[in-house]
C-alpha cells in the first residue's frame, strides 16, 4: 500500500518496490551477465537520472563522460541538447555495463518493455504505473530545483554525487 504524500508516493513504499522489481529481474546490484540485468540498469540509471526511455535506450559511450559525471544528450523531447549530470550511484551502474559496443544498452527498447512488464506482473507489483514514475521524476526534479536555486553549481555537482 503507498501512502500518497504531496509529491506523490512515500519513499520507503517506493524503495521497497524498487528492491522487488531489482529482484523480479535477477538483478543482485553486481553482476551484469544477461538481458535482465540490463533492463534492471535501465531501470535504476531512470530513477537516478530521470531521463526518460528513449533517452536512456538510446545513449551512446561516445556521449558518456563517467570522469566528468555527465550524460550528453542531443535529441529530448523538447528538441535541445541537454547535459544530464551523474550521481555516484548512475556512474556506478553505467560501469557495470560492457564499453564494447556503441549503444550503452545493447538490447532493444520494445522488447526490454515487454520483458519489463512481465517481471512486475510476476513479482506481483500492479501499481507501478506512468504517474507513479512521473512522481519519481517530479520529487527528482524537485530536488534538483531547489539545489539549483540555492546552491553554486559546482555545490549541487558535489551533492548529486553522494
């Protein structure tokens, strides 16, 4: 059951889904060494970064700057470039991937989503719905705004980094 708050769900009811899709996937934080790893990345890097699937499905290593702690992104859906910066914990996933190829994420967006939809059916989670991602990305946001208005950029780069 989640407690609706103001900015949406409460945090620890979030947390606790968060731990059943991580399971649902087979996904132990560590190891990446199938499909369903990847999608479980996928997932996480979303909710540390709030980019949206496109976005994340079609990031390349080229526009990676893990040293740097940022994300270029050229097409988002208002049509600019943007930097998305990197939290310790987004830096850390991404280094769990193979460099080998040219797309960060190596399996395909469509089918990720389909076998993503089936692992919450499986675990049993059937609230996990668009608004319920649309608040992770507002209580994000939100954060994110607040450091922006009242924190020296490189303050806010320090905090995300925790």
């Amino acid at each position: 059951m989640y407690r609706h708050t103001e900015i949406g769900y409460s945090k620890v009811s979030l947390s606790k889904e968060i731990g059943r899709i991580q399971k649902s996937l087979l996904f132990d934080g560590k190891i990446v060494s199938e499909q369903h790893h990847e999608i479980a990345i996928a997932f996480l890097f979303a909710l540390e970064t709030a980019m949206r699937q496109g976005e994340i499905w079609s990031m390349k290593w080229r526009d990676v700057y893990l040293k740097k702690r940022f994300v270029r992104l050229h097409e988002t859906k208002n049509g600019t470039k943007r930097d998305v910066p990197l939290s310790t914990e987004a830096v850390r996933l991404l280094k769990l991937l193979s460099i080998d190829n040219c797309k960060v994420f190596t399996t395909n967006q469509q089918p990720s989503a389909t076998i993503f939809r089936r692992c919450l059916s499986l675990s049993g989670i059937k609230v996990l719905t668009r608004s319920m991602i649309q608040d992770m990305r507002l209580l994000h946001d939100q954060q994110e705004n607040l450091m922006y208005s009242t924190l020296p950029v490189w303050q806010v780069i320090e905090i995300r980094a925790l």
